[in-house]
C-alpha cells in the first residue's frame, strides 16, 4: 500500500493494509509514528516532497518480498481495545 497522505488522521487505510499483513510506504509525518514505532519491520518512511526517497522506499517495500503474517502482538497492537489504551 502506498499512502503519501499527511492529513489522513486516523490513519484507517493503513491499519487495514496491516491488518491484511501488506507492507505500507508511508509519509514521515507525526499522523504516522505509531507505525514507525510498532511496524517498522513492514513500513518504508519518505520524506515529505522527497521524490527520490519516495521512489527509493517504494523499491524497497517490492524487493522486500510479501510479507509474513503479523505476530500476535502486532495483530493485538491494531485492536480497537489497544487503541483505547493508547
């Protein structure tokens, strides 16, 4: 999944591509930190307005190959109940 967005705010398009077990590239924005912090094994961060670093990051989530299953602490760190206890 690619999602360039900096105002997407709950960030649902992407809690749901992880929840599929894909791999995201993402904008490094704050609306993003919970997945650099708890799926840094499964997204690829790019500056804002860094085309070069989006295309790099965009190759790299590829050649990573398709991605494992998520662990139970991934899949548990996405639940409504975690995010409550956030």
């Amino acid at each position: 999944l690619v999602n360039a967005s900096t105002s997407d705010v709950l960030c649902t398009v992407t809690v749901e591509a992880l929840a599929m077990g894909r791999r995201c590239v993402l904008a490094r924005h704050p609306s993003n930190t919970f997945f650099q912090e708890h799926f840094a094994d499964r997204c690829y961060f790019f500056n804002v307005g860094d085309a070069k670093g989006f295309a790099f990051a965009v190759r790299k989530a590829i050649a990573a190959g398709p991605a494992k299953p998520l662990p139970p602490e991934q899949r548990s760190a996405l639940t409504w109940t975690a995010a409550c206890e956030r």
